[in-house]
C-alpha cells in the first residue's frame, strides 16, 4: 500500500489537535483526556500534568502548546507544565530540532525554545524543520530556509517535501527533482513519480526513458541510478535493509541490492514495512472474502501465519493483530510471542514504551508486557 508522498506536511496539519500517530509522546509525558479536558501522564501512568486545557498537542523536544478554556491562542508548557515562554499563537506547532513553526498576525514564523524569533511571521507557510532546513512559501512557490531562518533560495520550487539524508523532493519548472540543502539539482527528472530517501534508496514509479514501465516502481540511489528496475506494482519504502515488491499479485522480499530473497505465492500484497516487519496479505476464499494479514521479519522467516482480520504496523518491536471473529485486538512481539489475549477493542503505536489503546469503552495506556498504566475511569 502506498505511503504518502510527502512524509512531512504543511504546519497547519501538523498543529492541529488532532492526535498524530508519530508523536504522540516526548520527554516521558502522555497526553490524556478527562471529561473535555487534557493533561499529561508519565510512564508509569502518574499525572503530572492535570486535565485542565481544552486543546494540547503531544510533547516533542521538552515543550508542547496547549490552550486554555475559552482562549483563542496556544502557548506551549514544559514538562512540570510550567509556562515555558511569553507569548501565545493562533497556532503554535511542535518542536523540531529546537525549532517551531508558529502563525501570528495571519503570517508564519519561527521561534526558538526561549521563544525568540528566528524567523518573524512573514510567510504564508512554512514547513517543519528536518535535518535543520525548512521550506517557506511565499504565494503559491517555495524556497529552501536554514536553521537561522535565512533564505537560502529564492520561492522558484512548485512543491516540496522534507529532507531526508541530505536531499528533498522538489517540482522545479514542472519537473520532479531531487536538490541538496543549497538548493542545487543533484538528481535530474528521470521519473514520473519520487519518494523520499530511506535507507540510502528512494522509490520511483515510471521510466520516462521506458513508456513501458510507466506504472511500474524501483528504486534509485543518491546518484539517481536506478538499483531496483522498475518492474513492481507496488513497492514500500526500505526498512532494515529490505522492501516488499508485489508484481503479479506475488510478494517478494528484496534486499537493497535488488536481490530477491524470498518468493511468497501464498500472499498477493502487502499492508506495511516498519522495522523490518512486514504485513502481509492472503486472499481470503471463504463466502467474507476479507484479506488475511500475517507478518514476515526481514530474513523472510514467516512470523504469524496469514489468520488475522488485520495487523498493525510494528513499534517499538510491538505490533496488535485483530482476531477476525470477536474483532479484538492482541498484542504481539516481534517473534510472533503473543503477549495479551484478544481484549483491545482499538490501538495505537507504542511510543517510549507505552501504547494507548480501548477497552470496555474505556482510554487506556498499556506497556510492553501488557499491563495497564493508566485508565480513564470516567
């Protein structure tokens, strides 16, 4: 299954109070929610910051914004829930790097952990810093910004994504490229489609050179050539050395060198590579006719057998599969140990040793082992 195109988003999705399944935590706080309001716990499920904002966004880099009741603005606390700074934003982002995008005036901004500007709001948007570079848009172009909130190009790209290893995705004169911190071209347009680096490799969909793999995915390497031909219908990004290609409704496993390590016939697409562990998908015959999910490691060893209605993407070595029948989620190691029986009725990653999930209707925060840390016992 396709992962986003752009693995970091504009600062306005990502400021929003929406709960983000990569940053749900930071500097061992959890954010929960008491009746309409939110405060924070630690690891071991004591409250150490109470429930009395109306809006919180998670932790990240020692400090988070949150807002009061009936407040227009955020302000961002630290980890005693202390206020960090003077000042307040209509929409106050999370920390990157020692770096938030702020909006104030209307206009996009940067500040510092002291709350200093490093950039005044100015800017129609401006992206979360990554690998300490940023992009800001001025009317509908982009330039590259540096850690000191100067402008290293000028707006002259269409749209952007976040570097990653050195270089960002960028449409430069209707053509998708790849350029270095300085702004300059290293990997000309070649594809019809890029993705981001993983792992030294970047995932490619159509050779324009080829009109005959106009749909077809490989992969190149920082110099733009092509290691993994375009021949897959699908591929996911690189993890632990390895990838999932699906061509003919059979999944391979691939090593970074292009060679295949394991044929799978049984299976016909794939759900998710994280950690070295890839979900895999059976065709179910029965008169349901749902997809199974089972789970290989990066050897190609078979770690779950294909019986599950779903599994989740692996965190932290963690991982819920869905009993098909009761439609209750378990918790699973990364050697297909099962840790838990099929309890959870919903779940998320683990983040910092802990993962939030739901039972009997009731928000809970559970460890490695399974145990409860905290419950909402409203």
């Amino acid at each position: 299954m396709k992962s986003a195109t752009f693995l970091l988003l504009l600062i306005l999705g990502l400021s929003s109070y929406a709960q983000s399944q990569s940053d749900k935590t930071g500097d061992n706080r959890f954010r929960i929610k008491k009746g309409s309001f939110y405060g924070f716990i630690d690891h071991d499920g004591v409250v150490k910051i109470d429930p009395v904002y109306s809006a919180a966004n998670y932790f990240s880099d020692g400090l988070a914004s949150v807002k009061e009741a009936g407040a227009s603005k955020s302000f961002y606390i630290d980890v005693d829930g202390k206020p960090a700074f003077k000042g307040s934003f209509d929409i106050a982002g999370k920390f990157e790097e020692g770096r938030a995008v702020v909006k104030d005036g209307g206009k996009y901004g940067v500040i510092d952990k002291d709350g200093n500007w490093i950039s005044k709001p100015m800017y129609k948007n401006i992206y979360t810093f990554s690998e300490r570079f940023s992009f800001y848009q001025t009317d509908s172009l982009y330039g590259v910004m540096d850690y000191d909130g100067n402008q290293i190009t000028p707006a002259i790209f269409k749209s952007v994504s976040g570097f990653q290893e050195g270089l960002a995705k960028v449409v430069l004169n209707k053509k998708q490229c790849f350029i270095d911190t300085t702004g300059t071209v290293i990997i000309e347009h070649q594809f019809n489609t890029t993705y981001s680096f993983q792992e030294g490799l970047a995932e490619v969909r159509g050779d324009i050179r080829n009109p005959s793999r106009k749909g077809k995915y490989g992969f190149i390497n920082k110099t733009g050539e092509l290691v993994i031909d375009t021949i897959y219908d699908d591929v996911a990004d690189f993890s632990h050395g390895v990838t999932i290609g699906v061509k003919k409704d059979t999944v391979y496993l691939i090593n970074n060198s292009g060679i295949i390590i394991k044929r799978y016939d049984q299976f016909y697409d794939y759900d998710d590579l994280t950690e070295g562990m890839g979900i895999v998908l059976k065709e179910d015959t029965t008169e349901d006719g749902d997809d199974l999910a089972g789970v290989i490691d990066s050897t190609g060893k078979l770690i779950l057998e294909p019986i599950y209605a779903e599994v989740s993407a692996y965190s932290e070595g963690f991982a819920f599969a869905e009993d098909a029948e009761s439609e209750k989620y378990a918790l699973v190691d990364d050697k297909g140990h099962f840790i838990t029986k099929f309890i959870y009725d919903d779940v998320d990653d683990f983040e910092d040793g802990l993962a939030e999930v739901e039972m009997a209707h009731k928000k809970c925060y559970i460890n490695t082992k399974g145990i409860i840390v905290w419950k909402d016992e409203k």
